[in-house]
C-alpha cells in the first residue's frame, strides 16, 4: 500500500480506493458528531494524560517521542507511566510490560515498540491494553505514576488528554494528500485543531513550509517545534556491549529494515559513513524467522557484505532467530529537539501548572 501511495496505482484500483475512502470518511463524521453530542464521552484519570499521536499511518517517530516526553516529565520532577495498546502482540487484555523493578513481559506478549520503550527506560512502568483508559487506571492504582504518556494515541478520544503532540514527517507531511485507503491519512488535515503542539520530524524547507500553512490553517496558532533523529549508540547482535555510531563508518553493510519509512533509516546511515551494500524492506512490525534472516544473509553474502545492520526496534523482533554467520549490528536513535525546545518544555510545564 505504501508504494501504491507513493508511486502511484492502476486505475481500477485507485477506484476501488476511492470508494472505500468515501465510507471511511464517514465513518469518522459520524464518530466526531457522536463525541460533540455526548452519545461518546472522553473519561478523566486523576493525572496529567500526555498524547503522542501523528495524522498518518507509522513512520514519524512516535516510540522515540514518547521516551523523551518520560525523560522530560521526569526532569520536571515527575513520575511518569507509559500507556500503549502494544500494536501486534499475542496477548490480550491489560498487560504489565515492565514494572519499576524490569521488564515484565517478552517482546510477542509486549508488542515490538512498548517493549523497546522498556528497555530503553528502566524504572519506568509500561502497561498495554486496548482500553487505554483501564490500562491507564492499572498503572495508576498499581504504580502510583504521577503522570501518563500515552503511544499512538491521537485518535484515541475515550480518554481525556491535556496535552496533545501530533508528530509530522518533514520530508513527506501528508504522503499524497488523501485519506487511508486512497491515502496514508489517518483523519483529514482539520483534525489539526484538537492538537496543542506540532513536532516536526526531519525534511527541508518545502516540508516545513507545507506544516507551517496547515497548521496555520487549523492548528489554532498551535506552537511547532522541530526534531530529527540523532544515532546514540550501536552494538553487535553477539557482542551487545554499547559503542559509539562511529564505529559503523566505514564498514560495507548490508540495512534490513520492517519499519514504516526505511528511508529515513539509510539517510541515517549515510550520513554516519556506512558503505551500504543495500536495504532490505520488510512489512512495519514484521516478526522475523530464520528463513527471512537465511534469505537476507544469503543478499549480504552476494553484495561482498562484512554483516547487517539494522533498527533497533527491528532487533527486538529478531534477535530470538538472529544467525550467527554474519555480525548483525544494531543502531539506536533517538529523537532529539532540533529547535524551539523552550517551547516543548513550556508545553509539559503548562499542563503540570494546571
């Protein structure tokens, strides 16, 4: 479907698309005028609801801005949980991943991304749920948090929230316009208005330009501020002791990547000085086997690769069948305000203050 949406699509399936986007547009009228007439209502947790959502379908760094709003609550002298429905798990209900004490959960009962978020903020409760009000109620009662970061959560309105971040794509903010099917759009550009604060992730000044307009146009003078990915640290899939990203300069790789934007991931690369000898595309949240990995390994072998490099949100969902035969590096990002930072921190203190 991304391609499609990128490269284009015959025409009798753009069709196709463009009736089912009829309906599903719909669908979100007639949920919008179910909310402003109290048929559905938003329910209130005893504690400042932070949201981390986005307009379009993956790929604008969610998982990344949920750890830094946790490490921002958390210099602010808060307490904070995190809350997520866990995209792709094999369980069901309300599950702690990780308490104060460590993780509480594997990667298949987690989910990929509220595992990785665990890892990566020992200490801090992570819960999942498809009710994100009783999982946020658990992690209160359970935990006693003083303050909530909800994954993915833009769309989500049964839960009230105080402080709503929407992250945006800077190189492709709106894909090709249009709304899922036709489109990668989650909701039409006017659900801008709900958010209190945009974050720009990346992209030039055409990308810039086209939020800037949007925003002013629906966002209500809603504040923007700008973020990119910066490399924080590798390791080798047998060998996890942590080196700096310098260490992958140099060396001919080959990228294997199941995320939603792997281009994002060979800009990266490139600009570390890693000789790419390819990327290898799986699906978004796709949980390897060793056929997979025996397939990719076989690429490297025939493009002169010295080993593979990947995400680590990849690595979550690979390293039970990781091989041995080639060294599998892993690189860690995080997302880092680029400009404007006084403006994210304001957001945060705001929403404390009330």
């Amino acid at each position: 479907m991304r391609r499609a949406w990128e490269q284009g699509m015959p025409p009798a399936l753009a069709i196709g698309l463009s009736a089912a986007t009829a309906g599903y547009r719909g669908l979100l009228r007639v949920r919008e005028r179910l909310y402003q007439w109290g048929v559905l209502q938003s329910r209130r947790l005893p504690c400042p609801i932070i949201s981390i959502g986005n307009l379009t379908l993956g790929g604008t760094g969610k998982t990344p801005a949920v750890e830094l709003a946790v490490r921002t609550l958390t210099a602010l002298g808060v307490q904070p949980g995190v809350v997520s429905r866990g995209y792709g798990r094999r369980s069901t209900g309300v599950r702690v991943v990780a308490d104060r004490q460590g993780l509480r959960a594997d990667p298949h009962e987690a989910g990929d991304e509220p595992f990785l978020l665990a890892r990566r903020l020992p200490g801090v409760p992570v819960v999942v749920g498809e009710n994100r009000y009783e999982a946020g109620r658990h992690c209160l009662e359970s935990f006693g948090v003083q303050a909530l970061v909800l994954d993915d959560a833009f769309q989500h309105r049964t839960l009230e929230k105080d402080l709503d971040i929407v992250l945006i794509a800077g190189e492709s903010p709106w894909g090709n316009g249009r709304l899922f099917p036709r489109g990668p759009l989650r909701e039409p550009l006017s659900a801008l208005g709900r958010a209190h604060l945009v974050v720009l992730v990346g992209g030039q000044a055409r990308g810039q330009a086209l939020v800037t307009e949007a925003v002013s146009a629906h966002g209500r003078n809603t504040p923007i501020v700008l973020a990119d990915y910066q490399p924080l640290e590798c390791w080798q899939v047998r060998d996890p002791t942590a080196r700096p990203p310098e260490a992958l300069r140099g060396r001919r790789l080959l990228a294997l990547a199941g995320i939603a934007h792997p281009a994002g991931f060979r800009r990266t690369l490139e600009q570390l000085g890693v000789v790419l000898a390819g990327l290898v595309e799986f699906p978004d949240h796709h949980w390897y086997g060793a056929d997979d990995l025996a397939a990719v390994v076989q690429q490297a072998a025939n493009a002169g690769a010295e080993g593979l490099v990947t995400t680590e949100k990849d690595y979550v969902r690979l390293a039970a069948v990781a091989l041995r035969t080639l060294p599998i590096w892993v690189l860690a990002v995080r997302l880092e305000i680029t400009d404007s930072e006084a403006r994210w921190r304001e957001a945060f203190e705001g929403v404390l203050r009330r």
